[in-house]
C-alpha cells in the first residue's frame, strides 16, 4: 500500500517505500496473455484457476497448507484492506491498531471514520496483554498488525507471540486484519506462518500483494482466510454485481507462479534487498551510530533507527532535504510522543552508490543542524 512518487531532481528519498524500477522484471510479462476466458466477470473469489496455482506456491512459501478455498483475489492489499473495513466496520467503530503502524493504513482508517486506539508494541510486536485489555475496555470492531517485518520497525512477530495473538481473538471473536505485504521478503531465515494459517476456526485474515514482491502496478492481491469472515467479504455487493476482482491481472501472473519464474525472481529480490540493507545498515553504524541508534531487520524494506543527540526527526528533515536526502518522521506511524524522534528509512528503492550518496548527505545535515 503506498502512494505513487517520482524522484525529484538529485533527492535520494529515502521515505518512498517502493522498490526501485531496476528491480521490476519486465521481461516475465512478454510471453504471458490472455484468452477469452479471462475477459468475463468470473468467480466472486477470483480465478478458480490462480486460486490453485496460487494456494500451492503460498503452501510452499509458507511450509502451511493453504487451500484455494481460503482464497480470494483483490486488487492489491489498499482494496483488501478497504473490503475489510467496509463489510466489517462502519464510522465511529473502534478499531485497534499497534504503535507504530502504517502511516497510510491509518490515513485510510480515519478516511473511514474509525476510532483508532493504539496498543504499545515490544520486540516481538504488538503486545498481548495491553491487546487484551483493549478489547475489554473498547470492544473493537477490527484488529489490525503487520506481523513480519513490521512497517516501519522491521519487527517480527515470533511464532509463539502469533499463537497468542489467534487464541486471543478467537476467544474474543474480534476479527483480526494482517497485513502480510512483507511476508515472503525474508533474508535468512524464513518467518513464522502467517496468523490466518495457526487456526481456520479463528477470525483472521491476510492480506497479501504482490506490489513487494514482483510489481506494483499490477495492482493484484489476495485475502486469506477462512469460515464465515471469508464468505460475507465474497457475498458483498461489490462481487456480487461485478464478479471476481482482477480476472485479467491473474491471468497474466498465473504462468509466471506456476512455471517457477516468481520464485526465480523472488530469490534474486531477496539477495538485492540483503545487500542494500546491509549497506544502509553499515553507513548509519559506522557513520551516525553517535547520532542515531538503528535496528538491522531480517527482512522487508525498511530501517527503523531513532536519535539518540536529543534531536527531533522533523528537525533534521530540512536540512537533509537541503543535503539532497530525504526520510520520513516517527509521528507520521502514531500519536506517541516517544515517536517524534524516530524516522523511517527504506532501502528497497535505491542502490548501493545511492544509499552511501544518501548517508553522506543525511551525516552532512545533520552536522549542520548541530552547529
């Protein structure tokens, strides 16, 4: 879910949270097409047949069985999450949400008129117990986290945090949102299954994209989940009058699943990302580590670094902008005031020349904010 940018000038912006166009494989989409089976409204769930192709490759990804019938197909994870909102939720209902989180999930959710409380996060994400008592004192109508490689911390739910996570609200029965965009942009070790895989009987769903993994612009995604969640998200107006979502956009993705190009692709994306973090890491280490303490996430396409000279994030931001470098502040992820010393910066989008042009711009302004 991000919103659309052009580079500007010699700006290395470091807030865009988009892969860089270099890491877009063109080429895949130039022997796929379409027949006239694609062309009409089709299943209210998607394709039967991406369904399958795509329920396989996710059971791999995964190491969890997923079932084609668990799946419906979206217009990338922004649509998911809207459906869900829109059949769940209506304005003034409270929606909870953990500290920090998606700028734009929030933006969306205040568009909607929902009440959005925040519950405190630790090093294995959102935070059990202070969920529990949320849902007691506000009776929610949703629940909404990023499980893997959080955006923007880089956090990782651990498996047994995830457990706690599905028990929790299937005792609640309080529908739980995950928003797995970064589930498959692991480094080293792959992360724990996502939350919709622990339980079929719990009220969980996944978002999923493929705008991180293999392209934005194709605008396609998919929702997991199963029992009745799934059902009345499928028997909305919306299918019910225009069929399945995206009929052409799967049609063109399904060989590239099935004939082991995406996992090809997928592969490489992963090194890339490594590489770049790895040199963004290192820069701010050996560079800023007086200025800035930053986290050195196992994934996804974000740092999460936080300034220890006493400095707010919006201070230092014009003066990188005037260095050629820019990042986005912490109080753009929540209301706390702990936030507004914490920026985010996003490795996916440039390449390593860049990212160390970057941090030599982003030590040149904040040496002169300091004098």
């Amino acid at each position: 879910m991000s919103t659309p940018v052009n580079k500007v000038d010699d700006l290395i912006n470091l807030g865009i949270g988009q892969p860089g166009p270099e890491l877009l494989p063109a080429g895949l989409f130039h022997s796929v097409s379409v027949n006239a089976s694609h062309l009409g409204y089709g299943d209210a769930a998607g394709d039967e047949g991406f369904r399958e192709t795509l329920a396989s490759w996710l059971s791999v990804e995964y190491g969890q069985t997923v079932l084609a019938d668990q799946l419906m197909v979206t217009c990338g994870s922004s649509n998911g999450l809207d459906m869900i909102c829109n059949q769940f939720a209506r304005p003034g209902d409270t929606l909870l949400v953990e500290e920090p989180t998606y700028f734009i999930a929030l933006k969306r959710f205040a568009d909607q008129g929902l009440n959005v409380v925040a519950i405190p996060m630790d090093q294995e994400g959102v935070q059990p117990g202070a969920l529990e008592e949320a849902i007691v004192q506000h009776n929610p109508a949703l629940i909404y986290t990023i499980p893997t490689f959080q955006n923007p911390t880089g956090i990782s739910q651990s498996s047994l945090r995830r457990q706690a996570l599905v028990e929790l609200v299937k005792r609640y029965q309080c529908p739980l949102i995950t928003d797995d965009v970064y589930q498959c942009l692991y480094f080293e070790q792959r992360p724990a299954p996502p939350l919709a895989c622990y339980d079929p009987e719990a009220p969980v769903l996944s978002i999923g994209s493929f705008s991180k993994i293999l392209a934005p612009g194709l605008r396609l995604g998919w929702i997991q989940g199963g029992g009745a969640l799934r059902l009345r998200l499928i028997d909305s107006p919306l299918l019910n009058s225009g069929g399945g979502l995206a009929p052409v956009t799967s049609a063109l993705v399904e060989p590239i699943i099935s004939g082991g190009q995406l996992s090809e692709h997928l592969f490489q994306l992963r090194q890339t990302l490594q590489v770049r973090r790895d040199c963004l890491h290192h820069c701010i280490e050996t560079r800023l580590a007086d200025r800035l303490q930053v986290n050195k996430p196992q994934g996804g396409y974000f740092l999460w670094a936080s300034r220890t000279d006493g400095g707010k994030a919006i201070d230092g931001l014009a003066a990188a902008k005037k260095a050629g470098v820019a990042f986005l502040g912490g109080t753009l992820f929540g209301s706390s005031p702990q936030l507004a010393t914490s920026i985010r910066l996003c490795f996916a989008r440039y390449g390593v020349c860049d990212l160390e042009r970057g941090c030599d711009r982003l030590v040149r302004a904040l040496d002169q904010e300091s004098r």
